[in-house]
C-alpha cells in the first residue's frame, strides 16, 4: 500500500458508506442511527489506479474522562495520527454544526494533510451547507455522495500527489512472498525434509486469525495484548464491539492478522438489527480465517453458546485453540483446569487433542503458551500424509478391527488417500460405501489424530465407492487382431508339397 487515508467527521455523516464504496465491498456496518462505528476498521481501498489502506474511525464526539464516547474519540484521533492523509467528512445537508468547527482546529493541529469532503450533496439542498464548509479553513471542499458514488474523481485527482509521494515508501516496504507446497507431494522420498516443510506465515501472507467468545470475555483485551498497543476499545461494558475489526501485528516472530469479532449471544436472545448483523460479520470472519481462537470466561466455561462457537469454527473446518481468559482472578486453578480439561473431552469429542490454554489478557500471562499452541494448531491444519503412509496405516486398522458386514455384505476397504489439505481431507475407496456405519468412519478419524499426530485439526473422511467387478472382463482387445496379423506377418510361409 502506498499511503494510509483515515476518514473522520463526527457520527452519522456517512464515514463508513464511504469507506465500502472506497473498498468495493460492505464491510463496515451502516445504520441510520448514529453511532454504529465504534472501532478503527481498515480495508484495502481502490479508486482508479490508487491502491491505498483506507481507515474508518468512530464518530468523533465532545466528550472527555473515561466514558464510552471519549474512549472512542481518543481511538479516533489515535488514527488521525497513523494515517497519512485525513479526510475529514462533514454533512452538506445538516450544514456544519459546533461539532465540526471543534474537529477543524484538531485536524490543524495533530494532521499533515486534510481533504475536506462534503457528504451527502446530491441535489440542491446541499448548495448552502457546501457554501457553509469553506469556514472550517481546510481549503475547498469536494462535493460527495458515498451513497451514490458521485465526487470519487474529484477525490481521486487530490489523492494522486499523495500517491506518488509515497509510492518509494511502499516499494521499501514490500515483503518478501512465501513458496507454496509442491504439487508432486507424493513423490518426495518419504523421511526427507520436504515432507515437514509447509508454508510459513509471511508479512506478505500473515496467518489469519479470529477471535471468537460470548460478550465481555477479554477478545478485544486479548487481541491488544497480542499486539502490544491499546488499538481495540475495551471496557467494562458487554458489547463494545461491533465490527469484525482484523489488525495486523508480529506476535514474537509470528506474521499474523487477527480479527477481534463481537461477542456472540445466544440466537434467541439477538433482536436487534445492529447486532444481527455484529454477529453475522462474527461470522464471516470465521470463514475467512485459518485459526479460530475461542476464548472462554474462566468463571463459566462451556456455556451452551461456547459449545455452539465451537462447533461452528469445526464444521468450518478451521484451525481450533481454546482459550481460558481471566485464570487470573481464579482460586482453585488445579481443580478447575482438571474441570474444564474433562468437560472439554466429553462435550467437544469433534476437537479431541485441542490445545486448552489458561492465560489473563489483562496481565499478559499465559500469552506465550498460546503463542505456542496456535503456531502448533496451524502446522497441524496444514499437514500432509503420503499415498503409501496411509494404505500402510489402513492395513493395520483393517486387521485391528475389520469393517462390519451389513446384510451378509462384506465391506472392501481398498485404498487410501489424502487429496486436500487446511484441513486434512482423506479418502478411502471401499465397495458399498453407503452401507458403512458412521461408527466405523470415526474409529478411522481418531487412530488418524493418534497415529499421525493431528490433535484437535478437523479431519475430513470421505468414502467413495469402488465396483468389485473386474473392469476388463467380456471386454475385446481391440490390439488383439492387429498383433495376430503382425506376428503372421514375420513368419515365414509354409511350402507346398
């Protein structure tokens, strides 16, 4: 990215419509109520030519001490300070309000660069509030409607300079790109070096991770820890956290991007719009992750709605970590975690050999165990079995414990082999696939977590039949008669007699 564009203005002035229609796609949440932004979310922005990093902020309010509003401005001008250009949006048709002259002297004082915009200015009625922004002193306005797309070459012509200033900057900061497995995986000699090697994280490429929970378990807490700075807003209050905000940080050598998501309630208990679409962004950012940490209160563990995350992030087929927040402030902590490890095995079976780390997000201990554990999780995810090490292992499985015979049908498992991986996907070719019990699939998945050391990654089994018949039989060689008149042909003729 070339340069950092953060968008402010004060709430509901369209800050975050304009930041999807910056990025292309609808990943800020956009209500008409105010208020709806709460954290710093970035995106990567397209407008022509221009790839830049594109930053939505909170609604900037007159507010001071520590209540929810100023923890949110304070949030904000943190972001005036990161970014290399500040937009600053005001409302054409509301005109410019106190709040806006405030904000002005801010932005002479703290930002570099300052594009002044004018929202919301489609039609007449927003002549006079656009004639109202020349007061604020940030030069001439440009005319936008983020709603209607109207204005982006304006705003694309005062971004051109930036973009080349900056443009040496990006090249110097360009990351190296990784090397992806080969394709040919079966042929490498088995025992060699290359069959252990996957691809590592990159800051090209980091591991993408979300942290998931019910409200006010530690996530945002968690994720701030991770990247050594107050970038998430946290506090006592349960449900801060909207959007689905990713940051990207090295944690101790680790590239990661780790998206903090808003707490998940149950589904009965979710009626607001607002948080309908929190949790659905939750969601999405599951599916798009590699790991899925889920973080536990250590004072309620395995809640109905853990056990329901939990799956979710399974059947996901992620990368699982469970995470037990807050085992500072816990008394007994030899019979809990003997406890939770119990509980553990017997409500979560699908996760059996899942990292179960204890840590405090507010005091940071614990946090390298996890470091540990999640760079473990995902070595495991991206694992790979050869074709021979696999039909060795079946043999002896087979001979352990032979398939049952359903209906007098005596069950043929052939082969075996891996054909995906992140995460492991298996396939065995059996005769009568239909009639295998779903017992007999599971006795396979868990020998294969022992046996090759996939604890906790979900393992896919798929069975696919395979015909008894011999293909070949009552079937002509078409080469047959062609052989026979070419063998003919070099002997020598008989003689008459």
């Amino acid at each position: 990215m070339s340069f950092t564009l953060a968008i402010v203005g004060r709430p509901n002035v369209g800050k975050s419509t304009l930041f999807n229609r910056l990025v292309g796609r609808k990943l800020a949440l956009v209500d008409d109520q105010p208020g709806v932004t709460r954290d710093l979310r970035e995106g990567d922005a397209r407008l022509g030519h221009l790839r830049f990093t594109v930053i939505d902020t909170a609604g900037l309010e007159d507010a001071d001490g520590d209540s929810l509003p100023a923890r949110m401005r304070r949030l904000s001008e943190r972001a005036i300070d990161m970014a290399d250009v500040c937009l600053f949006v005001v409302d054409a048709r509301a005109g410019i309000l106190p709040d806006d002259r405030t904000f002005a002297e801010i932005l002479r004082r703290r930002a570099g660069r300052v594009i002044l915009a004018a929202n919301k200015a489609e039609g007449r009625a927003a002549d006079a509030g656009l004639i109202e922004a020349f007061e604020l002193g940030l030069g001439e306005p440009i005319r936008l409607s983020a709603e209607h797309g109207e204005g982006m070459d304006e705003l694309y012509d005062l971004l051109i300079p930036v973009a080349a200033e900056f443009e040496a900057r990006a090249a110097a900061d360009a990351p190296e790109t990784d090397v992806d497995l080969p394709e040919d995986w079966d042929d490498v000699p088995e025992g060699s070096e290359e069959q252990s090697v996957y691809r590592r994280p990159t800051a090209e490429k980091p591991m993408q991770i979300a942290v998931i929970g019910r409200p006010n378990a530690g996530k945002s807490t968690l994720v701030n820890a991770i990247i050594g700075e107050d970038r998430l807003l946290t506090g006592p209050e349960a449900g801060i956290t909207r959007d689905a905000i990713s940051v990207r940080a090295d944690w101790d050598g680790l590239p990661v991007r780790i998206w903090d998501t808003a707490g998940m309630r149950k589904k009965a208990r979710v009626q607001e719009k607002l948080e309908k679409l929190s949790v659905a962004d939750g969601l999405r950012a599951v599916r798009f992750a590699e790991l899925v940490i889920v973080l536990l209160d250590a004072a309620i563990p395995f809640e109905q709605q853990d056990l329901r995350i939990a799956d979710f992030a399974e059947r996901e087929g992620r990368a699982v970590v469970i995470a037990v927040n807050k085992w500072d402030i816990e008394e007994d902590k030899n019979a809990k975690i003997l406890e939770m490890r119990e509980a553990f095995e017997r409500l979560l079976p699908q996760l059996r050999g899942a990292p179960l780390v204890t840590i405090s997000a507010k005091t940071g201990r614990g946090l390298d165990r996890l470091r540990e554990a999640v760079a473990r999780a995902h070595e495991v995810w991206n694992t790979r079995v050869t074709t021979g090490q696999l039909n060795r292992w079946l043999e002896g499985m087979l001979a352990q414990h032979p398939p049952p015979a359903p209906q007098g049908k005596r069950i043929k498992l052939r082969y075996m082999t891996q054909v995906k991986a992140r995460p492991p996907g298996f396939v065995v070719m059996c005769s009568h696939p239909d009639l295998l019990p779903e017992s007999y699939s599971r006795y396979l998945v868990n020998n294969l977590r022992v046996d090759f050391d996939l604890p906790g990654t979900p393992i896919r089994l798929f069975m696919r039949g395979q015909s008894d018949k011999n293909p070949f039989k009552g079937r002509r060689d078409k080469n047959a008669g062609a052989l026979k008149k070419h063998i003919d042909k070099g002997l020598p003729k008989a003689r008459k007699s």
